[in-house]
C-alpha cells in the first residue's frame, strides 16, 4: 500500500521564497539593453541563476526544469490564477528560456485534476501530419528504404501541424480563469529582457550548431555573432516577444486559419536554408488548410489502480497512460519488497518489456487505428502477461505481444514476431503545477529532438518541430506484423509522453512526468515504483539511478544504476549495458510533486540530471 515519508527522510524545509533565481532573473533584467535577438555582447559573464530542486508548502507549488518558468508559474498563482493558468504561462515561458523544446511550433498532453468535481482530464495537443503525408512518404524512392533518420530530423517533411496554441486554448476555455493575453507577459518580459545563459543552454546551442547555421533564421536566433551563446552572457529573443504580444491579441486563430499559420506552413513547406549549405534539406507538405484542420483533443484519462492509488495518464494518440498502466497491472500481481531492490527492478524491467512489446502492436492514433486500449488495461490481460515473469530469470528480449482480446486463461510464452525500436528523440520537458484550490496539472510539452526540426519561422523567434519522425519511417515488408504508428494524412504519430496524476481516494497525491522519448514511460514507472514500493520519499525516488527496459536484448542504465544492481540483475540474465546517450548518459528530466497532507505540496525536480531543474512553492513551510 501507499506510504508516506518517514520523518527519516523528511522533506526540505524553509525554502527561500524568493529564490536566487527569481532574484537572477532580477539581475538580468536590469542589465536589460534596447532589444536585439540573441545574446547581447555582455561585459562581464553574469552568474546563471541557482535552481532548487525540492521546495515544500502550501498555497501552491509548480516544478519545471528552469526558474524563470517556475516563476512565471508562482507568480500567477500569487494573483489567484489557478493551476491551468500557471502552467500555461510556465509553459510560454519555457518557450523563452527552453526553446530547443517548448514552442509554439511544437505539440504536448496535459493531464489535468480538477478539485470541484475530482476528476481527471487529458488534453491531447500532439501535432498532426499533413492531410497529404502517406505511409511511405519518408522512403526515398531511389533505394525504397527510409531516408536517414538525421535526414528526416531536419527537414520540412517532419514538421507536424502545431498543436501547443489550439491545446492551451482548449484547457484555458475549460478550466482556465486567465485570458491568454495576460498568461502571456511572464513570458514577454523574460524574452525582452533576456535571461542568463546555462550551462545546458549553451550545451544544447553548440550539440545543434551545425544544423542552426545553415538554416538562416536559425543561425540567426540562436547563434549570435556566429556562435553559441556564451555561458553567463544575457539571451534575448525580442522576435519572440513581438510574437506572444500579437498572439494575445490576435487569440490563437492567427495559428489556426490566420497569417502566422500562413508562415508556419510556408515556413515547413520551404525550409529558409542558406543556399551555400551544403546539407540536404527536404521541404515538408505543409499547407495553410492542415493548421485549419487541426484540432485539440479532450480525451478520458487512462486508469489504473495500483496499490491503493488511482493512477490516471495519457491515452492515445500517446502511448504513455496505456504503457505505463499496463506495466503497474502487471506489478500488481506481485509483492515488490524495499528490503530487496534488485528483486522488485527484476519485475520492473520485465514489465516494462512485456508491456512495450504490446505497446509497440497495438498503439497508435485512435482516430485512424483500433486501439484495443480497454483490453490493455485491464487486470485479465495484465495476468496473462505477468504470468510469463519468472522470479529468478529474465526473458530474452525481445518479446513477442500479448493479444488483448478479453480472453486470458493461459500463459503464451514469449515469440520471436517482434518490431525492433523505432529511435524516438529523447528531449522534451515536463512541468507540474498544484493551486490552493488543489488543482493539479501534469505536462509535457515538446519539439521532439533539441531544436525540433531546427527551421525557426522567419522573425517569430520559435523553432518548428519534428514529431513527425515519431512515426515508423519505413513501412513493414509484406508478412511482418501490422503497424499502427505509420505515417498518414491527419494522423498523430504515436507519442510516449505520460504526465501522469495519481490520487488517493479522490484526492490528490502524486504527479510526475519527464522528458526522454520512449524513456519517459519506463522513467515515470521507476520514480512510480520507487515512491510507491520502495520507501523512497519523492526527492530520493527522482534522483535515484535509472535504468530502461524498452523490450531491447538490453537494460540501458545510467552509471550508479549500474554500480548498484548491474550484478544482482546480470545474474537473473539481464544485460545491462550503459545507456548510449546522445549526447549524455543520463535518462530523463523529471519534474513531481505530491500532497504530503492536504494543502501540503512538496515540488521535486531533478538535483543534478540536465542541470537541475527548480522547484518553488508559494508559501514555504517552516
Ligand atoms: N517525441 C517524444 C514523444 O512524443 C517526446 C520528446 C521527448 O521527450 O523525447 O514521445
């Protein structure tokens, strides 16, 4: 059953209220010169403000992976705006301070807990494919095999209709007590003023300088005077800026039927590449009537019940709620015990295989495949797949899908009819948001790879994304098992992202997400696990070492994973090699928060992964 803290491993207590951050932030703004995109030449390096990673009180609280997100966040709540208007305009400001993963140009889910009726919600803002976008549009005649993934990544071709405006229109019309325009000035002021450069941002700058310089308005944007930004130099996006101000007050329709739409669709169309570049850059089929089509989505919520907690998430078109459910079903059939961790990660790691394995069959965009998504997640089919888990040996991987077809008296053991993993980029970013009303928001919001498909809009200052390589890029040859993730006109590719919202008899209790690709199910599983079964207390279940199980011969996992259990569960059979990267060796992002008692909120972030993220609460507990 669910367990709180023990007074061992309390939370943190008295965090600042004012946080170094804020105060940061304060500093850059006052270094604020005439606006100029990108990094203004600063005379001396300024100090990248401090993040916290655990802060706990009441009066509300949010946890993103940057402080002048997360205060953007407080600082609406403090005004009275609810948890949806905070995370909005947390989110606008990420796409300041993060713009190689939160944009306009890109897509998310958002899983919202409303405390008036105690119900959860989902939002699916996840882009869309162009109406003319087919199975084999990615395979290249000339070889008819798929063209290069880094070939897919940066071109128009993999740019998906936009869906972050018509998502945060959708949630603030329902839930929102704040109009776009005023969710929107945190963000402004941040990209007038600029903030201070990381370490990350400087790092993500330079993983992606190549592909930047030669897109014009790219190199433009994000490398000034040629270059990446500088760490503790000040960033400005004033293009950005005038962008989210005639945005407030044009409403999202300038998107969806408008002029911006217009640029975006041009923009994806003919990707703006300096004739000198020597990179292949394939234009997109984006057109002016596919933003007009598309729409957000409310969706119900994926359910589970797991060891006394009502786990909700996101349905398809993401896999995140159906993959993740899935694999706490089938935990639920066995005792996992925290005086034996190797153990209890045994059944973690076969789990996440089985499940990914069915995921990999069965999940796609449900308007255009079957998704069987109630069979998947129910506790018969989750017993016919645990009872292939042997206590002591792992199965080889990969594994064969189960069939969830309401039938399930015996064990099938393990096939060879498998799909190999499909790569999914591993960036987004994951925030969560708690109000005193009890609101909660848990969402992803993303571009895909770092950078998106590296094409920013001609002076809008916002990158495009390139979710479109979510897809299967090569369509399956004839006998091998059918695809529900191909390419098609309209379709959402199917997404892993799980911004998940647990509660406790109609209360809330946890909320967690990350980024990380097709990580993010098996992260959120572990952090789950980790909270829920092996008595960590929330900052320890966030920073605790990671590892994947993507129904791969492998487990990747980070170094100290490896330190601690690579023995124990090598001799169980599992190979346990480290995770590849690109470009780190860490897995994820997390952002968390949990109701320690009514009114109560710790929010928890990561301490060291990506630099960090920051923590804050409206007001800190003493
Ligand atoms: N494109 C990924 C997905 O939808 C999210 C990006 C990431 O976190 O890597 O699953």
């Amino acid at each position: 059953m669910f367990r709180y803290p023990s007074s061992s491993n309390a939370p943190r207590r008295n965090a600042p209220r004012r946080t170094a951050a804020v105060a940061a932030l304060a500093v850059a703004a006052s270094l604020a010169v005439p606006a100029t995109a990108g990094a203004a030449p600063a005379p001396a390096p300024r100090t990248p403000p401090a993040k916290q990673p655990v802060a706990t009180g009441y009066g509300g609280a949010v946890s993103t992976v940057d402080p002048d997100a997360s205060a953007a966040a407080i600082e609406v709540l403090r005004q009275g705006g609810n948890a949806m208007d905070a995370a909005i305009a947390a989110s606008a400001t990420l796409g300041v301070t993060e713009p190689y993963v939160a944009a306009i140009g890109g897509g998310g889910y958002l899983t919202y807990y409303d405390a008036r009726t105690r119900r959860v919600h989902a939002f699916d803002g996840r882009e869309i494919a162009p109406r003319t976008m087919r199975p084999d549009s990615f395979v290249d005649p000339a070889t008819g095999k798929a063209i290069p993934f880094d070939e897919a990544v940066t071109s128009g071709l993999s740019v998906g209709v936009p869906g972050t405006l018509a998502q945060w229109d959708l949630a603030l019309r329902r839930f929102g007590t704040r109009d776009l325009r005023t969710l929107l000035k945190p963000a402004i002021r941040t990209a007038e003023r600029g903030f201070v450069v990381d370490q990350e941002f400087h790092d993500q700058t330079a993983e992606n300088e190549a592909r930047f310089r030669d897109i014009v308005p790219t190199r433009e944007l994000f490398l000034p005077g040629g270059k990446p930004p500088e760490v503790g130099s000040v960033f400005r996006n004033p293009d950005l800026a005038r962008t989210y101000r005639e945005l407030g007050r044009r409403g999202p329709r300038w998107m969806y039927g408008g002029g911006l739409g217009d640029e975006v669709a041009r923009t994806a169309a003919r990707p703006p590449v300096d004739p000198a570049a020597k990179r292949k850059v394939r234009s997109g089929l984006m057109r002016p009537g596919d933003l007009r089509a598309y729409r957000a989505q409310r969706r119900e919520p994926t359910h589970v019940a797991y060891r006394g907690l009502d786990v909700y998430g996101e349905p398809p078109s993401s896999s995140g709620g159906s993959t993740v459910g899935e694999a706490l079903n089938i935990l639920g059939n066995f005792r996992l015990d925290a005086k034996d961790p190797a153990t209890a990660l045994h059944y973690y790691l076969e789990a996440s295989k089985l499940a990914y394995a069915d995921r990999g069959r069965y999940v796609g965009d449900p308007s255009q495949v079957d998704v069987p998504l109630d069979e998947l997640l129910s506790s018969g089919f989750a017993r016919e797949r645990a009872c292939l888990i042997k206590p002591d040996r792992a199965a080889p991987a990969p594994v064969a899908p189960g069939t969830p077809d309401g039938r399930y008296d015996a064990c099938v053991p393990p096939g060879t009819q498998t799909r190999a993993l499909a790569y999914e980029g591993p960036q987004t970013t994951h925030l969560v948001v708690a109000d005193k009303w009890g609101n909660v928001v848990a969402y992803n919001v993303t571009l895909e790879q770092f950078g998106g498909s590296g094409i920013t809009v001609p002076g809008r200052g916002f990158l495009l994304n390139n979710e479109l390589t979510d897809f299967s890029l090569q369509p399956p040859t004839p006998g091998s098992p059918p695809d529900p993730n191909l390419p098609g006109g309209h379709k959402r590719p199917r997404s892993s992202m799980a911004p998940t919202i647990a509660l406790k008899d109609g209360r809330p209790r946890l909320a967690v997400g990350t980024p990380g690709g097709s990580t993010i199910i098996t992260t959120v599983l572990q952090i789950l696990v980790n909270r829920i079964d092996l008595g960590m207390d929330l900052p320890h279940a966030l920073a605790a070492p990671r590892a994947t199980q993507r129904n791969t011969p492998q487990v990747f996992a980070e170094p100290a994973f490896i330190s601690a259990y690579g023995r124990a569960l090598a001799a169980r059979g599992h190979r346990v090699e480290a995770f590849p990267g690109p470009p780190r060796d860490v897995i994820g992002a997390a952002t968390a928060l949990e109701f320690l008692r009514p009114g109560l909120v710790q929010a928890v972030a990561e301490p060291v992964r990506r630099g960090g993220g920051s923590a804050m609460v409206l007001t800190p507990a003493r």
